[in-house]
C-alpha cells in the first residue's frame, strides 16, 4: 500500500546526517508501505539520537490520537480494537503481516548497509594502496554479506541494487564510478 503524493511525507532534517540517514528510511519506507512500525521506528530513532521529532511525523501520530479520542467520545463498540489498528498500523487489507513486512525491511536495510559499509571500506583501503586492483570487490563483498546475513549471494545483489534505483541516490554511482574497471557491477 502506497501513500498518496500528498500522503507523502517529507524527509527529515534535524542536522543530525546519521539521525537524518535513518529516519528517512523509515519516512521512505512508510511512504512506500503506510506501515505505521515506520512511524514508530523514527520515535526510536530521534530518543536514540535525542533529535527533534520531524513536524510531519508528529501530524500522523496527533491524527491517530484525535481517532481514538473519537472512539472514546462517541462510545464506540470496539473502539480498543480499532485503537490497536491505528496506533499499530495493523489493519491487514492485503492478508500481510505488517510486523513480518518491518522485519523483512529492517533486515534488507542492515544488509544494504553493510554492503555499503564494506564498498567503502574496500575503497578507503585501496586508495591507501597505490596499484591496487578492484577486480571483483562488488562480488566479494557479496559474498561476504551473504554469509554473514545467511542468505543467497543473488539476494544481497538484488536487494542492493533495487534500494540504488528505488532511492534513486547518488551515493552508489560515486562508488561504482571509484570502483572503476570492476566487471560485476
């Protein structure tokens, strides 16, 4: 379930990078999804990095709040139901777990991010090495994250090259760019 255009919400700046880095996939998440643990996951983020919470992330929850004071003032039969799926997100439309679908997308993210940790390790390492080859990296790394996430060497691939063109950043093409003459990119 994807929001509206003017669903969408923006993402955040609190002058935080490494804040602003994780609360904006959690916002990019939500805005693809509606998945309402997003939401919640941003509040984990800015108490972890005690930053201001984002306008716009604060208009969702006041909205979730003003629906459940209605239940309770209109006395509403099953409010406390309704509750849980406002405050969770939990309302399954399409069949789905949104508690399955977080977990799935908070793993494809630490994967993406370790791919992206260990391509720059890669490149810091080989600029200190005059002559040093980058033949292959992209699949070492890989291959080594595959292993550590205990999942297929396709699927690291597919996950990290879907999150390039989904986020349209332009951080991977300065990496493939440096990585220069590397035949599995």
């Amino acid at each position: 379930m994807s929001t509206s255009n003017d669903d969408r919400l923006p993402p955040a700046n609190t002058g935080n990078l490494e804040a602003d880095h994780a609360i904006n996939a959690e916002i990019s998440y939500f805005n693809r999804t509606g998945n309402m643990l997003a939401l919640w996951a941003v509040l984990d983020v800015i108490a972890k990095f005690g930053v201001t919470v984002p306008t716009d992330v604060v208009n969702e929850f006041a909205k979730i709040g003003a629906k459940m004071v209605g239940h309770a003032l209109k006395g509403t039969i099953g409010a406390r139901d309704l509750a849980a799926d406002l405050v969770l997100g939990t309302r399954n439309s399409s069949g789905g777990s949104v508690f399955k679908d977080y977990a799935t997308h908070a793993t494809s993210r630490a994967i993406i991010q370790r791919v992206r940790q260990l391509l720059l390790q890669d490149l810091e390492d080989r600029q200190s090495t005059p002559g040093a080859s980058s033949y292959g990296v992209q699949t070492r790394v890989y291959e080594k994250v595959a292993e550590e996430f205990g999942k297929e060497l396709e699927t690291i691939k597919r996950l990290f090259e879907e999150d390039d063109k989904a986020a349209e950043v332009f951080g991977y093409g300065v990496l493939k760019r440096k990585i220069s003459g590397v035949a599995d990119i």
